[in-house]
C-alpha cells in the first residue's frame, strides 16, 4: 500500500495573544469574481411567518356577531385570539390560501384597525458563556434562533483530527469547557490505544465548534453543544497522518454508530483506499464533511474533493472568501472559517490545550478551513437531530438554506452559499420528507382525472389499483427508500444499485453522473417521460405506467419547485430553476393526461 503523509492542509493557525503561534499561514491572494453573500435579515425573517394564518386586529367594540358577518365575504373563518381579546376583537383566521388577497380585502373595511399574516417569534437563546459575544461565526449562521430548533441531541459526531482533550489520563487534562460534553469511546490511530488524547491542540478545537459546553458561565459557546462527540485520533503531535490511518478511522466510525464525520484536514493526492472509506460510510448513512484545503487557489484537496464528502470552505467576518481558503468544481458550501488579518478577533476562538504543554487550557483563536468544517459538521448534527433521515436529506437541508452569493445557485468560491443553520432548520421542518412529493402526485391526479370528461376517465380507483400505474408512480416520487435500511453498508456495483433504488427517479442523476455539487436539470425535467411516452403512442399496453411515471415526476418537479427550488446545472441565476421546474410540471401534466385518457369512447 502507497502511505501517503497527511496534515492540516496548512490551516491557518494561530493561538490568542496568551499563546505563542502554533503555525503561520502563507496567505496568497487570488482574485474572488464573486461577491460576499447578501445579508440574513431578510431570510430569517421569511422563515418566521406562519403559513397560511393571519391576524386581524377590529376597533375596539367590534363584536364577534359582526365580524362572523363579514367573514363570508373575506372567504376566511375568523375566530378570537383568546378568552382576553373579546373587547380590543384581536382575531386570528388559519388555512388561508391566499393569504395577500384576503388581506388585501380585510384591509380595505373600515373597522379594521390592522391585518397581517401572522408570525412565530421565539426566544432567542443566549447563552451565559462569558466570552460568546466574541464569536461573530455563530452570529453570522444565525445561530441563536437556530438553538431554538435543535441543538444536537442524541447525534453522534466523530471528529478525526489530533485527538481531543477530553479526559483526565495520564499528563492529559480534559480542557474546562469541554466538562459536561458528552464523549463515547473513540480510538487512537497513531499510538493504537484507546485513548485519543490531543497533544497537538488542533482536534480540541475543531471539537469546541462543534459541542463546546455551552451556557455553562465559562468560555465560549459550541454549535451543536447537545451532540456527542466521538474522538478519533489520526493525526500525530506535528499534524501529520497516513491514509491507512484515516481510511481505517472512516470505517471504524462507520461501525461504531457516528452519524457526522468531520475531517479538518487535507493534502496528498488521490487515493483509493481513502475514497472508498468515504463511499461506505456514506453508504452507511453518515455524512462526511471535509475541509476544502488553505492553499488559496482554485484546488480543492482530498478528502474534501472525495464523491461522497461535503466540502466546505472559509470565509472572514465580513462574509467574503479568506484568502487562505482553496475552492473549485467540488466545493458544496462555505462556512465561517476566520481571517485574521485583522487580529485575533477575526479568528475563530474556542478552548484548546497549550501544545507546548498538553495539561494547560488555553482559549485561542485559529483561522482556517478547518476552523469553518466543523461548523457545517455541527449544523448537520442538528439536522439529524431535528428529524433529518440520512445524508442525502441532510445536504439538501444545507445548501437550501444557504445563504446565495449574488443570486447564483452555485459558485466555485462559495458552493450553495454560506451556511446558515437557522434557513436550514426551517427548510428540513418546510418538507424535507421522503412523502411530499407522493402527496403532490397524487393530488395531480386528481386534477388530471377531473378535467377529462366523464366517458374518457380511466376511473378514480382503476388508475390507482394497477401495479403498472402506480409502481412507476413510487418509483419516481419516493423510490425503494427502505432497501438502503435493508442493505446498508453494501458496496461496489451492488452497492450503486442498492442506493439508486432507495432514490426517486429524478435523483438518479447522482448515481449515473456521480454526486455532483448541482442537479442535473434533464433529470429534473419531463424529458424521461416525454421519450417514453413516443412508443406509448403506438403500444397501448405503456400506457398506465408512463401515465404513472409522468405523475410521479409532476409531483416531485411540484414539490421541488414549492420547497425551494435545488441549484440546477448550467443555470445562470438561481430563480430560473423554479419556472424551469413549473413548466416541466405542465409538460409532465399533460403527457400523463394523456396516457389516462380512454380512447374506446363511443
């Protein structure tokens, strides 16, 4: 086997003013064609209406006999807000279909003193750690109203760095704000022992973004400080490792039930060993996220560049790309990574040991890819936490919540855009489920079989009880979804197939053009049923399973385009994919009206 020697990827690194350097970045400029990303307000506003539900608030006085009478005519069902509000007549109406044209109808009486769509306002978290106001990267992906939503709980993070102080053993001390973490047994790949300790200072860190004790009064805050973290030593006290080693620990992680792989380190070249670990633990249901490199050129390294890895790239306060941090065709998503070519306050500051001196905690402020993986790894920590089921949902949450860069779906700079865990959160809670799309379909047909008349109807049931109809129907609205449940782990060629039946058809495209970092718009289009329709014209026996199958892809294309349409290749702007998924829709609408409509009419 060829060793190949693996480290940080010349993170950036570099301890607060208490701690002499680690290690210096050789920071390279190099020209960013794109944008920093646009402010969150307007996105975390926009997750916080409520859908479907207005407020409408009378003059005083106003009785429920008169507003029951005008509610006919506004088309909604008014109710009173509580048992307090009869006299100031506060009201709320939900199931409102079209929430601006009843609004724009209530406004206009003149016993109307305000109406608006209602919103969910939460509590903001704060939390008491003292030196939380210093961590802008927390800010800057929204989390304290993502806290309010998951935290982590019951996932498990393995985290494959320099080991992490977590435990008193030996002359190792677990740092301060790591006490109340959670910890299940990791292993030590360099020393092959059981106790992944850090006597570098790097993993310690990259584990306090991801679950550092929080609101605790000490220190600083983690992201998704309720989840468990699985330390796993790869790298050597000079930040080194094999890939024999790391491969050996993707798997080892696998196994033990990790559910996040973050891995903030890089270099070397391809590696087979290396890509296949990645493969199964994907296969296995773990999402592997990987740091894109610090060599500040359009050059993604491994294991970041790996189909199967999220790779994640660094941006500075002000939300522009790093100028350490490598990007290229496979980034997926960019993430506070630090700058501190404006002092240590641009860096990311989390607790980590002295590596000068593995028992002394100190707080330090690191810059890096490797600073901003952890806090993709996180955010998908809460994610599953939140209900999310495998990675494929995971990532979709991710980059639909990302916040875009100068409206473009993809960039090779930022991939989707700049995490944002709050949009992310909400989008997976909006209908990140395997069933929507199902649901849409078949409401679809419903309408397809209403608007053909009585004689040329295949009949409501007839359709619907023919496995020639509806297979084709599941197949590309929710697949085999629980053959990956049944074959989990399984790889090579069989291992495709096991993971192409467990996916809509439309996301095939995965598996015949690999995991790419956008959709492939021909396979998010009519085209498949459009071509299998052709021979259905003269061989009426195609008929109900291309009906089924133009339904199945009208009801996902609906679905995908109502959820937020996913980054579509070759398009320049990000709002085209939805008219290019709406009118695909129409087109698949029509085909499988089509396919339904009895010919024998006398």
């Amino acid at each position: 086997m060829r060793m190949v020697r693996w480290s940080l990827g010349g993170a950036a690194l570099a301890l607060a003013v208490t701690v002499a350097p680690a290690c210096k970045s050789a920071e390279r400029e190099a020209e960013r064609p794109a944008p920093p990303p646009a402010s969150l307000a307007d996105l975390a506003d926009a997750v916080d209406v409520v859908p479907h539900a207005i407020v409408v608030d009378f003059k005083d006085g106003t009785t429920k006999a008169q507003f029951d009478a005008w509610e006919t005519e506004w088309g909604v069902d008014l109710e009173l807000n509580s048992v307090e509000s009869a006299d100031e007549a506060l009201t709320l109406a939900v199931g409102v279909d079209d929430v601006a044209g009843v609004l724009e109808k209530i406004r206009q009486h003149p016993s109307v003193e305000a109406a608006e769509p209602l919103m969910e306002v939460r509590a903001s978290f704060t939390p008491n750690d003292p030196e939380y106001a210093r961590q802008w990267n927390l800010a800057m992906i929204d989390m304290p109203k993502a806290w309010e939503r998951s935290r982590g709980k019951g996932v498990v993070v393995a985290v494959l760095d320099t080991g992490i102080a977590y435990e008193d053993h030996e002359d190792f001390k677990q740092v301060p704000d790591l006490k109340g973490v959670k910890f299940v047994s990791g292993y030590d790949f360099v020393n092959d022992d059981e106790h992944a300790n850090d006597d570098h200072g790097h993993g310690t860190h990259v584990a306090g973004t991801i679950a550092q004790a929080t609101n605790n009064g000490e220190g600083v805050a983690g992201v998704a400080f309720e989840a468990t973290l699985m330390p796993v030593k790869v790298l050597n006290h000079f930040g080194g490792g094999t890939t024999a080693d790391i491969a050996d620990a993707i798997r080892f992680a696998a196994d033990k039930g990790a559910n996040v792989i973050n891995m903030s380190l890089g270099g070397g070249g391809y590696s087979q060993v290396m890509a296949q670990a990645v493969e199964y633990a994907r296969k296995k249901g773990v999402t592997v996220v990987a740091a894109a490199g610090n060599g500040g050129r359009a050059h993604v390294e491994f294991p970041a560049a790996y189909p199967g890895a999220v790779a994640v790239s660094a941006v500075g306060p002000d939300g522009a790309l790093a100028p350490y941090s490598s990007y290229g065709k496979e980034l997926d998503i960019a993430a506070p990574g630090g700058d501190k070519r404006r002092g240590d306050a641009g860096g990311i500051i989390q607790n980590t040991i002295d590596p000068r001196d593995v028992s002394r905690s100190v707080y330090a402020s690191y810059q890096g890819t490797s600073m901003a993986t952890p806090h993709v790894a996180a955010v998908a920590a809460m994610l599953y936490s939140a209900g999310a089921k495998g990675p494929d949902e995971v990532e979709k949450a991710l980059y639909a919540g990302a916040t875009k860069v100068a409206d473009q779906a993809w960039t090779e700079q930022y991939g989707h855009g700049l995490l944002n865990a709050e949009a992310s959160l909400a989008s997976l809670g909006g209908g990140m489920s395997r069933w929507p799309p199902l649901y849409w379909a078949l409401a679809l047909l419903a309408f397809v079989l209403l608007t053909l008349r009585g004689r040329e109807r295949p009949g409501y049931l007839n359709a619907l009880l023919r496995p020639a109809f509806i297979v084709p129907l599941l197949l590309s609205t929710v697949g085999v979804y629980f053959v990956r449940a049944w074959f989990m782990g399984t790889a090579g060629a069989a291992g495709d197939v096991v993971e192409m039946a467990s996916l809509p058809i439309p996301d095939w495209e995965r598996i015949i053009f690999g995991r790419g970092r956008t959709v492939n718009p021909l396979f998010y289009s009519a085209l498949i049923p459009v071509l299998l329709s052709l021979p259905a014209i003269g061989w009426k026996g195609m008929r109900s399973a291309v009906g089924g199958l133009a339904l199945g892809f009208a009801g996902f294309l609906a679905y995908s385009a109502w959820a937020g349409a996913p980054a579509l290749s070759w398009m320049p702007f990000a709002f085209l994919a939805k008219p290019w998924l709406g009118f695909n829709t129409v087109v698949c609408l029509i085909v499988a009206r089509a396919m339904l409509k009895r010919e024998d009419v006398p």
